[in-house]
C-alpha cells in the first residue's frame, strides 16, 4: 500500500510541479515585459518633457530679441520715456505671465515693469554686482539675488526672470 500512496503522491507533484514552476515564470516574464512598458513610456514622456520646456526657453528667448530689435521701444529706452517703455513690457508680461519683466535705461533705473510686487527695485550695480555686466553689455549668466533666471538685453535692458530664490 505505501509503494502505491508514495507512487499517487509522485504522480501528482509530478503533474502540479510543471503548472506551479510555469506559472511562477510566467508571472515573472509578465513583471518583467511590464516594468519594460513603464521604463518605455516614462522615457518617451521624459524626453517629450525635455523637448517641450527647450521650446519654451527658445521663446521666451524669442520674445526679448523681439523686444530688443523693437525700434519705438529701443527709443523709449533711450530717451528715458516710461510710457513708451510699458506698452512693451505689457505685451510682453500678457505672453509671459509668470515672469518678473523690468525694463530700464543704461543707468538701471526701471522705467516700467510687469509683477511690480516682486523682482529688484532697480537694476543699477547697487541693488546686485549681476546687474553691473548687465549694464556693462554682458548677458547675464547666473542667478540673481531674486530671480531664478534672468536674461539680459543691452542697449537699455530687458530683464526677464523666474520668480524664487537661486537654487
């Protein structure tokens, strides 16, 4: 009797043993294929992502060599006119909300501004050493007191910027 209960005992595991060993591999090709799904899709948003924010800078870019190459604009500058200063940086402010916009004449004093509660109250070398290669011609290249970004247009400035501290 026990050859035969051990040889019924042999015969079962032997049939539930592939199923069993099958399906635990099968759960694992299936865990494997779908991290391989999500690793796929999160690249694809990622890089979509990445594409999506360089075509934003490359506009807000745009935009302020628009406003450099502005002829009525860079005569306002010059001649020290905020109202025809504003018209510019209330365009621009509309398109780029988000944004601190100071325009200002050679000196750094702001002629007109767009988020007049935030941004620097001047862009003369007193208010920040960066705004002293601003005024110098040089595009700005580092974060600023309190700005994020900035960019910088000579010639007069337009300064544009991400609210927050340097990080």
């Amino acid at each position: 009797m026990r050859t035969v209960r051990f040889k019924l005992v042999a015969l079962v595991l032997a049939c539930v043993l592939p199923a069993v060993v099958g399906a635990v591999l099968r759960s694992r090709a299936a865990e494997r294929d779908m991290l391989d799904q999500v690793e796929r899709r999160v690249n694809a948003s990622n890089r979509r992502f990445g594409e999506e924010l360089d075509e934003y800078q490359a506009n807000s870019k745009l935009a302020l060599s628009l406003a450099q190459h502005a002829v009525k604009f860079q005569q306002a500058l010059a001649a020290r006119d905020a109202a025809g200063a504003d018209a510019m940086v209330k365009r621009l402010a509309d398109v780029y909300a988000q944004r601190i916009i100071l325009a200002s004449d050679s000196k750094g004093v702001v002629l007109a501004r767009a988020s007049a509660d935030r941004g620097p109250a001047s862009l003369g070398p007193e208010s920040s050493p960066a705004f002293a290669d601003l005024l110098a011609g040089k595009a700005l290249k580092r974060g600023l007191p309190e700005l994020r970004t900035g960019i910088g247009l000579h010639s007069g400035q337009v300064v544009a910027g991400t609210p927050g501290n340097p990080g």
